[in-house]
C-alpha cells in the first residue's frame, strides 16, 4: 500500500485557512437574531469585543476587508476631493476599482516607503489646495502593509499622519500581525486613526468577516453605508462565532507565523542573494522579485508548495495557521532546489 500524498502546503495568501474543530463546534452551538434588528448576541459580542481591543466605543461587522474600507471611503472621503493613500495599499491596488464605483472621492497615490504614506507628500497636497489642486478630505494608511513585505509600522508615524487634522482610516486587515510583531496593543497603533478596521480571515484562521470600528456616532453611520453597499447580514453569529475563537485563540500564536515567515526569507536570500534582506520580513509575508516567476511557481507545485505572485515577477510566500513546522520544512527544501 501506497502513502497518501501530502497535501500541498499553501503559501497563496493567509486567507486559505479552513476554521478549527473548535471554530466549528462554536458555529454549531452559536445563539443566532436577525442582525438587521440589532438582535444577533454573537454578532454583538463579536463587536463590543473588538471595538474594545481597539479602544473605540463601536465596531461593526462586515463580511469582507474591502467592504470595511469602502464603508470608510464613504464616511471619510467627501465627493470631489482627494483621499490620499499610499500608492501600493489595497484599497488603491487590490480593490477591483471599487473606489471608482462605491465613493465619489479621487482616490490620490502618494510614495509609501516602509508601508507608510509619505508625510511629506501629505502636507504638500494640503498646501497645493491654496494653488489650484482639490481639496484632500482624507488619509488612508495600511498596517501591517501587504505590499511592503507585511511592514508592520509604529503609531508615531500615525500620529503624524494625523497631525494635520484630517480624518484617517487605519486599514488594519492584519493589525494583529503588527501588534504581534512589534509588542504594542492594537489600540496604540490605531489611536491615532479617526477609523480602523482589522480582518479576521487572515491569518487569525476565521473563515468570513472583518470590522470597522471608530466613535458610536461614526459607526452608526457606517451602518447605513453597509446597507447601501448590500453588506447587511441576518444571523450572522453563525459566522462571527469563528470570529470570536480566533480572537481567543489566534492572536498570540502569529508569532510563530512570523518565525516561519522569516525562515523563508532566509532561505530565500540564501538561493537568490540579493533577492530579499530577511531583516526586512518582520510579519507572515515575504515578497521577493524572481526573473522568471512562473519557472519558479511550477517548480514549487511540483514540490508539493503553492505560492503566488502579487506583480509582474513579484513572487509572495504567506505564512498562517495551516502551515507548521513540517510544513515549513518542505517548503524550505523546495526553494533551496528551485531554480
Ligand atoms: C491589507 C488588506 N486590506 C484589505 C483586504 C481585503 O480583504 P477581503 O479580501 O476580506 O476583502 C486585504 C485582503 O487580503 C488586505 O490584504
């Protein structure tokens, strides 16, 4: 008799997780309302327990990071003006052109070295106002920063984003990741942000749903705006049941996602010198520029890894839940063979 083959290990992205047996069993025996009433006690448990962790006096559940940011678009950005953002933050590149569609704001790119939009460019667009450029209504900053190799970035340099007194969304799909990676609380790294959201589909192992939390007045806004974009949901405890066990159960362990993820980056420099500093990798992502990326993707699928690409020859490694150890070590094995 033959083994079973192995299943692949998957470095896609940290949202390929499927829920524990202990988030299942939490699904199974959720008490359940009709969200729309304001009636679901996980969906509100869920809520008051990350507008807590976040220090705000509201949260609201969405099904999706870009559902949160949209909502944010709305309530922050005004029409006809500029909400400045970090040229490489999702809400500019990975949103499907949803800004476009959802706010009628121009959403306006600036240099975002680090994962962190220039300050500089920020006071000189607030400037240009008084010299025929449009007015900028808001800021939108990401953290930790996907396309800046998961940058997780510290709250002074919120603080000064904030500083000119525009209203700030703090997208934090993975804010947990830098609360991990840098030992500050989440609600110290998002203090300064008018809005902040985080995801907990990604890499805290939940199968469905983010949140926006901000002021009670904000938030109950913000819920008319879920409406408007069809993101109201009815018993929704069912699913934020996960979301409260990943909250429990999933935040501290990120440390080892990171401790993987740094393996890989070392790994990685050591096959492509030059490719990548591995003191760089501070979270669960590793990006690394390869010169033929789709050689190099087949050959891990052939080792038994799934990985992708997140530009043109921009190759990304994901570390989460459903990798371990053994799992690592068959990936750190692919890539020393790659070519
Ligand atoms: C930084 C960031 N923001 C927002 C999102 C959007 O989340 P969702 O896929 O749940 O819409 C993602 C998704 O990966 C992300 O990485």
């Amino acid at each position: 008799m033959t083994d079973a083959p192995l299943a692949p290990v998957d470095l896609r992205s940290d949202t390929v997780t499927r829920p524990t047996e202990a988030m299942r069993r939490a699904m199974a025996e959720a008490e359940v309302g009709d969200d729309g009433y304001g009636e679901d006690p996980t969906v509100n448990a869920l809520e008051a327990r990350v507008a807590a962790r976040l220090g705000r006096a509201a949260a609201m559940y969405v099904p999706s990071g870009t559902m949160a940011n949209q909502v944010a678009l709305r309530l922050l950005g005004r029409p006809g003006t500029l909400v400045v953002a970090g040229r490489r933050q999702h809400v500019i590149a990975h949103e499907a052109g949803a800004a476009g569609v959802n706010a009628s704001a121009q959403l306006h790119a600036v240099d975002d070295p680090g994962g962190i939009p220039s300050h500089e460019e920020l006071s000189w667009l607030i400037e240009a106002r008084d010299h025929h450029w449009p007015e900028v209504s808001a800021v939108f900053a990401e953290n930790t920063h996907l396309m800046a190799g998961g940058a997780p970035w510290g709250a002074a340099d919120l603080e000064r984003l904030a500083a000119p007194g525009l209203p700030v969304h703090l997208d934090g799909a993975r804010l947990f990741h830098a609360e991990v990676a840098l030992g500050v609380p989440a609600a110290e790294l998002s203090a300064a942000a008018t809005t902040v959201s985080c995801c907990l589909s990604k890499g805290l192992g939940a199968p469905v749903g983010s949140l926006l939390a901000g002021s009670a007045e904000l938030i109950d806004r913000a819920r008319s705006e879920r409406k408007r974009l069809g993101g109201s949901m009815r018993q929704a405890g069912i699913v934020a049941a996960a979301g409260l066990v990943a909250l429990d159960q999933h935040v501290e362990r990120l440390a080892d996602d990171h401790r993987r993820a740094a393996q890989l980056a070392g790994a990685v420099a050591e096959r492509w010198p030059g490719a990548i500093d591995p003191t760089d990798v501070r979270t669960n992502i590793v990006l690394f520029g390869h010169p033929d990326a789709a050689a190099l993707l087949a050959h891990l699928h052939a080792s038994g890894v799934r990985a992708g690409t997140v530009g043109p020859g921009l190759v990304r490694f994901v570390t989460h839940l459903d990798v371990d150890d053994d799992g690592l070590a068959r990936a750190l094995d692919a890539i020393r063979t790659a070519p």
